[in-house]
C-alpha cells in the first residue's frame, strides 16, 4: 500500500548543506539570496504567478519577486514511503519543468539503506532520476507511477527536461563516474505523459571528452571522470548547446558543449575552455521577467573543510551562436 509523506516528515540528508529542520511557511520575503545555502539552485520564472520559484538540493523550495529577496524553504515533495526510494531518501538536483499544463519535478534520489552492488570495492547505494508532477509550481509534488525512468541496477543522477526535433520528450542525465570510472551524459525517450521511459538509454559523451576537465589518477593526469548537471538550450541562432560540470583539480567548474548536428543525438564538441571563473557550477539557464537571460549556478567552497554552496546568478549573451558571460 501507497504511503504518501510530506518532505518535512522525512529524514534528508543531501550533502550535508541543506536545512533539515522544519521551517515555517512564509509568504514574507525577507532572506536575501547570498545568505541561502543551497546546491544546484535551479529556477523557473513563472509567468502565471509572476514569481520566481527555485529548487536544488535538499527538496525544498523558495520564492522570489525580484531574485534578490526570497521566501522560504517550503515543502512541496510527497514521495511513496514503500517504494524503491525508501522512506528516508537523498534529493539532489530537483529542477521545475512545466510541460503540457503541468509542472514537473525532476530529481535524483538516492536510498542509503539500499544497495545495488559494489565497484572498484566501494558501496554503491540505489540512486536514480525520476520524475514528480504537480497542477501548480507549489506543488505538492508526487510520483507519477511506480514505473522507473531508468534502470535499477544504474548509478544515474541529475537527470533534466528536453523536447527535441522530433517533438519527443527526453530525459538526459549522468550515469556517474562511481560505477564506470568515466561518466557519461546520456538521453533516454520518456512517455507521453513523463510516467516512465521508452528504450533504453544512448551515451552522447563521456567525461574523458572534455578538453578542459582534469585529475591526477594514481599519479597519472588525464580528464576529470565526473559528469554533473546537464542543461540543454538554444541559443538566438537556434545552436543547441549543453550545460555540463565537472572539476578541474580541486575547483568545480562550469563547461559548455554544442552539438554539431542540431539534435540530442549531436555529435557535441566540448568547447576548449570553462565558461565560469572557479568554483562556480552546474548551471542552467532562465529568462527574467524583464528579459534578460540569466546563468543560475551554486558557488562552491570548502576552504572551512566541508562543502558550503550558495545560489549565484550570471547575465549571458545568447544572440550569437554561443553562450557568453556578458562582462567576460
């Protein structure tokens, strides 16, 4: 039987940098955005309720009229307590999709109590994308169906929203570097309605691909592994281009990859270098209600010994046919 429980009944715990006491609901917009702590802040401008509305890690929420000032965190997820997710899971890297009169919840979940196997000698725990759906951007949001989006016996992780060529819907993701030494981003078709997938997944690049990225793996230097939070968009010129994370020694950093062909199916060339200074990354991008185009990003530092991140806003250009920092 179906146990639907609020977030704020639950037991999160999401890298560590997430509120996970209760908060009350406010609709006073009083904390400004540098004091928020959150990774991957993701926002959607919602031009029915003239609000903004932003997501990330940890499955809260919080609203804004003008992104400087917000409101917040509300609970807005209800998940099934019996299901694969476990009735305590991780969520990373919620993202807003409003998709056919609805609005859409993607996120990863991963279930601490659950293991689907070990590599290299390490514990892999079940963790997965999947979708939520909701009638508002308030939610509450909940699962779809029982069905699973990808497969059980995957690593995957930020899985986001496109509509391709083809007028099909997709969802790209990462099938993470802890379970195959070097992650990829790949797409798998979903349903009509988002419920569950269709195929299997397709590979679009690998981690090893980035001209940027770099490690030093058992004294030997090469690209960095990690594959994060990809974004597709278009620029002005219609290119398609793919928002992408990974590091660069010790600094987290933002790459930009274009596909050659115009569709998911690219081939994407990686662009040469970052598109952000250090330490800022896994972006996406949104139009504000006075039309400019903003990059949302989570700053990154751990100088204190543990990760603290917090929502940062970058203005771009998109009239060419590449992404660029406007100022940079």
């Amino acid at each position: 039987m179906k146990k639907l429980l609020p977030l704020s009944m639950l037991i999160l715990a999401a890298c560590g940098n997430h509120h996970t006491t209760d908060v009350a609901q406010s609709t006073v917009f009083d904390t400004p955005v540098d004091s928020i702590v959150l990774s991957d802040p993701f926002v959607l401008a919602d031009s029915v309720s003239g609000l903004y509305y932003m997501t990330g890690t940890g499955g809260r929420m919080w609203k804004s009229k003008d992104l400087a000032m917000w409101a917040g965190p509300y609970d807005v997820v209800e998940i099934d307590t019996t299901s694969w997710m476990g009735p305590h899971p991780m969520i990373w890297a919620a993202e807003l999709h409003p998709y056919n009169g609805k609005y859409y919840y993607f996120a990863t979940f991963t279930n601490t109590a659950d293991s689907i196997g070990e590599f290299r000698g390490a514990r892999l725990d079940r963790r997965a994308s999947h979708i939520l759906v909701a009638d508002t951007p308030d939610g509450p949001y909940r699962p779809i169906s029982d069905k699973l989006i990808l497969p059980a016996d995957k690593l995957t992780l930020d899985g986001t929203f496109w509509v391709d060529t083809d007028g099909k819907p997709y969802m790209v993701y990462c099938w993470e570097w802890l379970q195959n030494w070097d992650g990829t981003i790949e797409k798998i078709e979903l349903a009509p309605d988002l419920g569950s997938s269709v195929g299997n997944g397709e590979i679009l690049f690998r981690a090893s691909d980035s001209p940027w990225s770099r490690e030093i793996v058992e004294g030997i230097e090469g690209p960095n592994r990690v594959t994060d939070g990809p974004f597709l968009f278009r620029t002005d010129t219609g290119r398609l281009g793919m928002l992408w994370t990974s590091w660069v020694y010790k600094d987290y950093t933002q790459g930009v990859a274009y596909s050659a062909g115009g569709t998911l199916d690219g081939p994407w060339i990686q662009s040469t270098e970052p598109i952000t200074p250090p330490n800022y990354g896994h972006g996406m991008l949104f139009r504000t209600f006075d039309g400019r185009t903003l990059m949302s990003v989570h700053s990154h530092d751990d100088s204190s010994g543990h990760y603290v991140r917090r929502p940062h806003f970058f203005e771009v250009d998109l009239s060419g046919d590449s992404l660029v920092l406007s100022g940079h």
